[in-house]
C-alpha cells in the first residue's frame, strides 16, 4: 500500500549548519530519506567475511583469557573492576580505528565534506533500525516541542545496552568470588541459551529444530569441558567457603550475568542494527559506532564505580609496573577486538549463531593452556570441544546454507 501524501515527509530533514558544513536532522516519521539511500541493491555478506569474523573472534576471546590469567595469577595483578572499566572502555578504539581508515581512505575529500558524508551515512544506517522507527521518538528525552533526531536514538539505545552489558560483567567478578570457576564457566556460557529465548518475543524471530538442538548442545559441551576437566590444580585454600549457600549465591550472580549476556545480544540486534539488507562493508559504521559508545558510557561513569570500591577497600588501586601494564594492554586491545567482531557477527548473522560461535572459545582456551602452560586436555575436554563444534555446524548450515545474507 502506498503512503498518503501527507506521511511522505523525509525521515532526515535538513538544515545547514552556517559554521560547519554538516547537516543537521530531524526525525519526523520513521521514514527514510530517499536522498541518503542507495539505488543499488547492497551485496550480500559472503560466507568468506563470516568465517573472518568468528575466527578474530575466537583469536580475541583465547588471547584475552590466556593474558589476563598471565597478569592476575602469575603477575598478581588481580583488579577485576579496574579490568572490566579498562576493557569495556576500550570498546571505543575500533571505532577511532575505523574513522582513520576511512579518513585515510578519503584523503581526497575537504574534511568537512568527509565529516557530513559520515554523518549522513551514519544517519541512514540508524534510520535502517526497525526500532527506530517504531519506537524512536519515544525512546529519546527531548524538551517539549523538539524531536529527537537518529544520533540522539542512537545515544539512548545504548545507555540501555551498555547498561545490560555492565551488570553482565560486574556478575562475572562477583561470582567468581563466591562459586568455582567451573560451575561460573559453565553457567555463565548458558547465555547461548537466553540469547534464544529472549530473540523470540524481542526480534520475533522462529526458532527452527536445528537452533534448538544447537543451542542445548553448546550447553551440554561447556558443562563437559567445566566439570570433567581434571588437568587444573587446585589448591584447599582455593576453594574455601566456596561450598553450601555461598557457593549457591555465586551460582545465582552467575546466572544473572547469563542472562543478561543473552540479552545483551538481543538488545543489540534489536537497537542497533539495521532492518534493511546492508553490505558486509556498509553495515560496520553502525556496529562501530554503536560499540564505541558503549565505550564513551563506562569510560564517562564507571570510574564513580571504581572510586567507591578504593574508598571502601573492597578492591584498592595499585598502579601496575610497566610489564604488567604491558599485558593487560594484550588483554583489552584484544578482548575489544574479539566484543567488535562479535558484535558484527551479530550484525551480520543473528544473537543465537554468534552466542554459539563465541562458545567455541571455551574449548579452544584449553587448547591454548596446554600450548602455553603444558596443561595437558583430559578426554572431557576434547569430548566437550567436539559436542561444540557439532552445534556451531549446525547453526552455520542454518544460517549460510541457504545464502540469505
């Protein structure tokens, strides 16, 4: 059905900033401007870009557990919230990355036509957000009489995202206090499981047999590789008062950090990325910038939180020497690469397929132990990895077979 003429208003009206060059927008009816959209129907994302995607994935997640686990066990530099500020802060840099490739790249344009033409992709990336256009206006706070334009959407959604994401990891230090890294690993991995939960009333989307099947296999490999690996040491002292309520209490933090893993996901997909087919090239502006301001909030906030916790000598700052600062720069730029490509796997796939890819790095940090540290896999571990892998076969059958990108 087409559209009354009265509804045809662009999404995007412009005005011209007499200062700067750059347009100024306005959201008006959850339309897309036809000036900032492409004729050209956009290529899909090649299987090639995916398979890219997972493997910096599992590279940034093995890299980050195995450095981190350097600097805190063997450099004994344990500062878990200063490491969660330091990391989700760094979720910036692929985005300042990604503008001086594309300044580089665009080295002919006058910078403030560069500057508006970003802008306006930007712009009509967000426009592309079913979210956006549904529930956009009332998302954003604005004063009475003005409305909220795509960069303001863009802010709100992911105060709520950050938001999520934040208490999913603060959940991660907390129970590492109270229950065992194995029963911590294996129920926090159950995010895979929430992730297709919660995609059903938030994205509407079906969950096939196969989806199912995978999801509850990558949960049955994480508890095998948690629970019958027998290669760690573990000293009494280690697991004191880590039994009874306490450890049930870690236990219930540890679940609450799964969902709100899963949701996290889910909210992603949901509010920052877009409806509309998007290139594999075209789609990154959106993701980058979402993450990044994901990075700008707990960079801008959770320091308050770090402050606190200084004051109250639940975790005192130490500055660390030069060496152990050097590792946990590996552990950050790493674990900011592996969230970034996770990000654009959810972008480019969906929250269930990267939740069960990202699985993959549990077994593959047991590769790297025995690598690194001569710790040497038990049968569990390889029997875990392999029931892993059958699920993410799975869902890559699902999700690329039929060459819907």
């Amino acid at each position: 059905m087409e559209p009354s003429t009265e509804t045809q208003q662009p999404l995007l009206d412009t005005d011209w900033s007499s200062d700067s060059g750059i347009e100024m927008t306005r959201l008006h009816h959850g339309l897309p401007s036809p000036s900032l959209l492409s004729s050209q129907p956009p290529k899909p994302v090649s299987t090639l870009h995916i398979a890219l995607a997972l493997l910096v994935t599992i590279a940034g997640f093995v890299v980050n557990t195995e450095s981190a686990a350097y600097y805190e066990d063997v450099l004994n530099w344990k500062k878990p919230f200063c490491s969660l500020y330091i990391m989700h802060s760094s979720l910036a840099l692929p985005w300042l990355c990604h503008l001086g490739y594309s300044r580089l790249t665009q080295s002919q344009k006058p910078y403030k036509t560069w500057v508006r033409d970003y802008n306006n992709d930007l712009r009509a990336a967000i426009s592309g957000i079913e979210a956006f256009a549904t529930a956009g206006p009332a998302m954003v706070w604005k004063r009475s009489g003005s409305l909220g334009g795509p960069l303001d959407y863009l802010a709100t959604a992911m105060a709520l995202v950050t938001a999520v994401l934040t208490a999913s990891g603060m959940a991660w230090f907390v129970a590492l206090v109270w229950t065992t890294p194995g029963d911590l690993t294996a129920i926090y991995n159950c995010s895979t499981f929430f992730a297709a939960v919660f995609s059903v009333p938030l994205l509407r989307q079906t969950l096939s047999g196969a989806s199912i099947g995978a999801v509850a296999l990558s949960i049955v490999g994480t508890f095998i590789i948690a629970y019958g690996d027998t290669t760690a040491v573990h000293t009494e002292s280690e697991w004191e008062g880590k039994v009874g309520t306490r450890r049930l209490l870690g236990n219930v933090v540890s679940l609450v950090g799964a969902v709100a893993f899963g949701l996290y996901e889910v909210l992603f997909k949901k509010y920052a990325c877009s409806s509309r087919p998007a290139g594999s090239v075209a789609s990154l502006h959106l993701t980058f910038a979402a993450s990044a301001l994901t990075g700008m909030y707990t960079f801008s906030t959770f320091w308050v939180v770090l402050v606190l916790l200084h004051v109250f000598g639940i975790e005192t700052f130490v500055i660390p020497s030069l060496y152990v600062a050097m590792w946990i720069a590996i552990s950050v730029l790493s674990g900011a690469i592996a969230m970034t490509s996770l990000l654009i796997l959810v972008t480019w796939t969906n929250p269930v397929f990267s939740s069960v890819a990202s699985v993959l790095s549990v077994f593959f940090v047991a590769i790297a132990d025995w690598l690194l540290f001569g710790l040497v896999p038990s049968i569990p571990t390889y029997a875990g990895g392999s029931i892993i892998i059958v699920p993410f076969v799975l869902m890559a059958r699902e999700e690329l077979g039929h060459g819907q990108r």
